[in-house]
C-alpha cells in the first residue's frame, strides 16, 4: 500500500506545500504544532479541498487538481481517528462499532470482521457499555475499531494519544503497533519522538508547511526537532535478569541493559536515545552508576551556538551525543577520534 502526496494549499496567512512517497507501514507526520500535519491529514481525508496537487492510495487517484478529479471524503475509503475518540454517546459500544461498519459495503481495503477486530483491540469486554463508562484508553481503541470496520484502504490518526495520560498511551500503544504488524496501512500525526520512534515505519518532518525529511525512521528521526534531538537504534533481546529485573540487549551498536521489558528472548525492540542523554570520554569509565556504555568513533561535529551534537559510528550504528561546545573543545573532539559513549537513560519499546 503505497501513498504519494503532493499538495499546495493556503488557509488564511498559512501555506502547505508538501510532497512525499510512503511504502507500506506506519508513515509518521511529525512536526512542532502549527507545521501543517493536521492540515495535511484532512487533505488526505477529503476534508479540505487544495488548490493544487495529485493524492493516490494504492493506484487510486483520489485528488488531481489538473484533471478536476476530488474523491469525496464518503467514498476515498479512509478511516479517521481523531485526538479524541467522538463516539456517539447515546449508543453503546457495540453499536459505535457496528456503525463503522455500515460503510464497509465495498471489496477490498483493511481485513477483519466484527468479531476479529473486537479481539484485535481487546473491546470484547467493553461491547455493551456506554462511552462515558469507559477510560480515554479504551474509547480510543473503540474509535479504531469503529474505524477498521469501515473497511477503509488507509487509517489516518490524528495524535490519537495527545489527550490521554502516560498510562493511557502506554495500554493503547501495543494496540497501534499490531495494526502496523498486520499490514494495516496509517498515517500518524504526532509531535512525540518517543511516539514516532516506536511506532513509524518512514517519517515526513513538516516545518511551517513544508516537508524537510523523508525516509525510514532511523535515517530521518534524529534529523528532528532540535529539542527532542536523538538517535533510534534496533534492538534484540537477549536475556533477562530476574534477579535485579534488568533485560540485555543485543544491538550493532554493542549490548545494553535497560528495566525489565515483557518481550520474550529474540523478540526485536526500537530504542529512542536522546542526545542530551548521551556523555563522552576519551577513557573507559569506570565505578560509574551507569550501566551502558558503547565505543565509537566521532563521526561529524555539528556545531549551534553554545551546543554541538557529535555524531558516533559505533560499528555502523549511530548514535547523536548532545555537548556544550567547550566540552567539544576540551576532549579536543574530531572525526576520527575514539570515544566511550555512556548513556543516561535509553527507551526500549516494542518493534
């Protein structure tokens, strides 16, 4: 299932100009508030209308402003997540759900039936309650569901977690990742790092309505916001450790030890490193609290300021360290140099 967006459009004093190709999996819109992801989104959805540009899913011309082809949103087969759930409060789940699946009249697009889709989500529970009974997690998965049995070619999800608490986005995260397991294809808004590197398959960064990135996530994502700068590396996992719940981690990049995860021994993980989680020496450390420690090589120095981000290859991996220019300065940094990386804090997730 393949994507190709290129659009122009202006609302009020804002213009979107974005043009990207995405593959099958999760293609992540990622961006600082008012970049245009939702914008775009609504494009795609047949929400908005643009001045100019060509939208197709699959072969199917949705939108050619040339020529005069606008599919309208009733019949572009897209199912819409929003950030919050909109389900009709009146009915209960089971017939949010079923009214999802009264447009799913035509071939083709997401498999699953009622009874699949339940299962997948984890709703069979919640079938006959209300929306107000439920938490901000489960009727977002309940408005997944209702989505998917519209049968639709592409989910679209518009920061579906943005209202909920940790929690709540650490139970419907796992949720997410089996559609993208199963082939369903989505496009996801997010502004959350984290988010995108557990979750995305190829990333679009919009900055101001424009596209800046594109490709797979772990070439595109530490090119992010400057804020959130980090790097993703894949993971295996190799064992765990009962005894003081650690799990070990096998990686290009060298093994790591990170709290306990749930996944079973050979299952993959994605790991989102911040750079400003990232420390140099020129020397082993030792007696040190951390417990990862990686060796590399200074790759490239990008300097901003009173900051510079060091790029490592360690043995084909890279990994981005966060420093003030003065330390750059005192290790004498240069690309070449050897360096024992040693990270303060890692975020493994399921891949």
């Amino acid at each position: 299932m393949s994507l190709e967006v290129d659009v122009e459009h202006t609302r009020g004093s804002f213009h979107l100009a974005a043009r990207f190709t995405a593959q099958p999996g999760v293609t992540a819109l990622f961006g600082r508030s008012g970049a245009g992801k939702s914008s775009l989104v609504d494009i795609v959805a047949g929400l908005a209308r643009p001045q100019r540009g060509r939208i197709v899913i699959d072969g199917e011309t949705l939108v050619d402003t040339a020529k005069g082809i606008f599919v309208p949103r009733h019949r572009r087969r897209v199912g819409y997540v929003f950030q919050d759930s909109r389900l009709f409060p009146h009915l209960s789940v089971r017939q949010n759900l079923l009214y999802g699946r009264w447009f799913s009249q035509r071939p083709g697009g997401v498999a699953g039936d009622f009874g699949s889709i339940v299962e997948l989500l984890g709703i069979g529970p919640l079938i006959e309650r209300r929306p107000d009974s439920l938490s901000g997690g489960e009727k977002q998965r309940v408005a997944i569901g209702r989505a998917l049995l519209a049968h639709p070619k592409m989910l679209l999800m518009d920061e579906p977690l943005a209202s909920l608490d940790e929690q709540r986005r650490a139970e419907i995260l796992p949720y997410i990742e089996r559609l993208r397991d199963i082939g369903v294809p989505i496009l996801y808004v997010s502004h959350s790092v984290a988010e995108v590197a557990r979750l995305a398959t190829t990333v679009v960064i919009l900055n101001d309505g424009k596209v800046t990135a594109v490709g797979p996530v772990l070439d595109i994502l530490p090119l992010a916001d400057a804020g959130d700068g980090g790097s993703v590396l894949d993971a295996v996992v190799a064992e765990h450790d009962e005894t003081f719940q650690l799990t070990r981690l096998t990686s290009p990049a060298g093994e790591l030890q990170v709290p306990r995860l749930s996944a079973a021994a050979g299952s993959t993980v994605r790991a989102y490193i911040r750079s400003r989680d990232v420390m140099l020496s020129l020397q082993r450390p030792i007696e040190i609290s951390a417990l990862n420690v990686l060796t590399g090589k200074v790759a490239q120095i990008a300097h901003s300021g009173a900051q510079a981000d060091v790029r490592l290859d360690c043995n084909g991996a890279t990994l981005v360290a966060r420093l003030t220019a003065k330390s750059v300065q005192r290790l004498a940094l240069a690309p070449g140099r050897p360096v024992f990386a040693v990270i303060k804090s890692v975020s493994f997730e399921r891949s």
